[in-house]
C-alpha cells in the first residue's frame, strides 16, 4: 500500500488569524469571542493562550482569570473566510487540493511519484512555505501524510503546532496503539460510551476486532466495514453528506437582552439562514427556535410549515414561536430549520401566493448579491441589520455573499 493523502491542519486558525491581521498580537495570548462580553465563551486561542489552558469552550470570565494578560478580540468572520481562500490558493500552487472538510482543514490526494515517502514529506514542506511566503508567517499547520483520509488526519493531530507526521501502511496498527479512541474523527462522548459498555477502552481492542464485530459495535454493515478496511490502510470512499438541519445561533450583547433587541436578532437570524437554505438548494418542513436565559434556563419549540424556503413564510412561523416563549432575562436566541428537502426531491406549493413570495425572496437574493448583503430585508430587523454577525462553524465555509460586512 502507499501513501495517498496529505492532510493540512491550519494551527489555532482564528486566533493565528488575528495575529497576522495584527502584527501587535504576535507572541501574545489572544482568545477570539463571538462578541465582547464576559459571558460568552472562546471560540478559538492562540498558543500562547493554550499554554494556560484557555481552550476552544471556556468562557471568557474563566479565561481572564486563568490569563490575566490574555488579549480577548473579537471574531472577524469575513476576513478569516477570505484568509482561507488564499490558503487554499498557496496550497494549490503546491498540490491539487482534492476536498476542503472546513474553514481550517484540507485535504489533498497524492498520485504517482508523490505518494513515496520522501516526495509526499518534501510537498508537505512546500506547502508550508507556500503558506508562510504568500499568505502569511502567522499561519501555520501540521500536516499529515497517510495510506487514506482517516490516517491522514490522525497523523496532522500527532504534532502541534506547525507538525509533519506520516503514518506509513507497514506501521499499521501498531502506531494507533498510543491513541484514545476519541482521537478518531467520528468517535465522540456517545460512541466511546458505546465502546466501553461493549468491554472495548483501548485502540489496540479497537483494531484486533473483526468485520463483523466490528458491524455490530456500530449497528451497520456500512460503517462498521468501512472502519475495518481504514484502521488497515485501505482507501475508503467518504459517505456522501446531507445536510439534516440549517440554522444560526446568537450570543445577546447586553444592549440587545430585551424583547426589542433580541426579537430583532432572531428576525435577522432567519434572514441569514433562510439565504442560506436557498444557496445551498433546499426546502424546509420545521422551525425551531431556541431561547436560552441569563441563569442557564433552556426554552425551545418547533412549528411545521408547508415546503417552504422563502423568508417572510420562515418570519412569520418564528414570530409565532417567539410569541409563545416564557418570560426571562434573554441571553441567546436561535432559529433552525429542520427536515430539510433538497430542490430535486421538493414539490413547491403552486399556490399564487406562495409563489410570489418565492419570487420575492428571489428578488431580495439578486439585489442583495448585486449592491451588497443587507441591501434589502424586511422592516421587522431596521435598525438591529447588524446586530448577528456571522458565526463560522469549523466544519463549514459560509458563502461571503451571506456574510456580514
């Protein structure tokens, strides 16, 4: 078997981003927040944070306390998205890049000559003076060279920060041994449960299991076989992903923890999520909007809607649920839209009014793609349009036309 994957890992890469944006912040312990408030949490640190056990998570008071000289900034998504455009681009130049998994990782297939050994380490060095010359020293990653994906990624975690690791077919299985199970992409709190109740701790347990034992550990053929032939080096094809829900979640700045502020963030969030429902081709059955209270209380409801992926249809289902939410010291607000239906499985209501208000949303897509995002929305959000700035979740690049100027 040879090696076929290069893997890259962008270190830390929101807060290495604000250290390249700011060449002030380099060398210095920095936490990115959503917004400034000590009551959100980080959504990223830098080393120098890391070193005092300031993680993706821990809320921004506990951070202060843990780093008194910790610099908190807060999240500039658009320009972390066009960073990650050329990085991306630096890697290009270096090696075809074969799939892009999130804002911060990559993946790339090696072929021929490249998948020996020490061409496969040579375009792994490349690739990271590509990044530091034409992007910026800030930026670094680990990289990862393995027999398939899985591996390939396994390896990018071994070293950190600014790694190469290879983990080479006739290593197998021994080099997983040292690894816990939730090393591995997929295994998380609820699975390594699983494992556990089924007598399995250990990754060496892991790997000494057969294909049918390992069919029945994670209640399919499918999985369980694709496990099989990956923990041995083999080149498993990714399932094909479907996206299940689409929604938008906020932190309230305090200015906005009332019925006015926050009614009108959860409206913009609809906006953004309802743009996003129709760029990425798909249909919405549900609405669920979720509430969370100063104090740790939770409220969340859901309401059916016909097929729908227009925005004032999407608005007035909210404003519904809103409605019904308890009383409470507001913290958060978010809208999901659940069931979703791809546009080739979808069949629109043919009723005029339904029509034009697809048409309408159309319309406001067009003109906001042309004059620029926010240009054109409903009166319900005026004076609050910016109030929700966009969120990146790790494993997703938002369009920038849908992000927040």
């Amino acid at each position: 078997m040879m090696l076929r994957y290069l893997f890259v890992d962008m270190n830390s890469y929101f807060a290495s981003a604000e250290q390249h944006l700011r060449p002030e912040l380099q060398g210095k312990a920095v936490a990115v927040a959503p917004l400034m408030s000590d009551t959100t949490c980080c959504i990223a640190a830098s080393y120098e944070a890391k070193r005092f056990g300031i993680k993706t998570g821990t809320s921004v008071r506990d951070a202060r306390q843990m780093c008194p000289g910790l610099i908190v900034v807060e999240a500039r998504p658009k320009m972390y998205i066009q960073l990650h455009h050329q990085i991306v681009q630096a890697v290009e130049n270096c090696l075809p890049v074969t799939a892009v998994l999130s804002i911060d990782e990559m993946v790339c297939r090696l072929r021929g000559h490249d998948q020996e050994e020490d061409q496969a380490v040579m375009l792994g060095q490349a690739i990271k003076a590509a990044i530091r010359e034409q992007v910026g020293k800030s930026l670094r990653c680990s990289i990862g060279i393995g027999p398939n994906r899985m591996l390939a990624k396994l390896a990018s975690d071994c070293q950190k920060p600014d790694g190469l690791t290879v983990i080479h077919p006739a290593d197998l299985p021994d080099r997983l041994y040292a690894l816990d199970l939730r090393d591995f992409p997929g295994i998380g709190r609820r699975m390594e449960q699983r494992f556990h109740a089924s007598g399995i701790t250990t990754v060496e347990q892991f790997s000494d299991l057969t294909a049918g034992e390992m069919n029945r550990l994670w209640g399919s053929s499918i999985i369980g076989n694709s496990w099989y032939r990956m923990l041995r080096g083999e080149d498993v094809p990714p399932p094909p992903t479907h996206h299940r829900s689409i929604g938008h979640s906020h932190v309230l700045p305090p200015e906005f923890r009332n019925e006015t502020g926050a009614r009108a963030v959860l409206m913009r969030l609809v906006h953004k999520a309802a743009g996003r429902l129709r760029q990425t081709g798909y249909w919405a059955r549900r609405v669920d909007v979720a509430v969370s209270y100063l104090g740790g209380d939770h409220w969340h409801k859901s309401l059916r809607v016909p097929l729908c992926q227009d925005t004032l249809t999407l608005l007035q289902a909210t404003g519904e649920l809103w409605s019904q939410r308890p009383p409470g010291r507001l913290l958060k607000v978010g809208v999901t839209f659940q069931e979703i239906v791809a546009d080739q499985n979808a069949s629109p209501s043919l009723i005029e009014d339904d029509r034009k208000r697809r048409a309408l949303s159309s319309a406001m897509d067009s003109l906001n793609a042309r004059f620029g995002n926010q240009s054109v929305y409903f009166g319900g959000m005026h004076g609050y349009e910016g109030s929700s700035s966009t969120r990146i979740a790790f494993h997703a690049i938002p369009d920038l036309e849908l992000v927040d100027p």
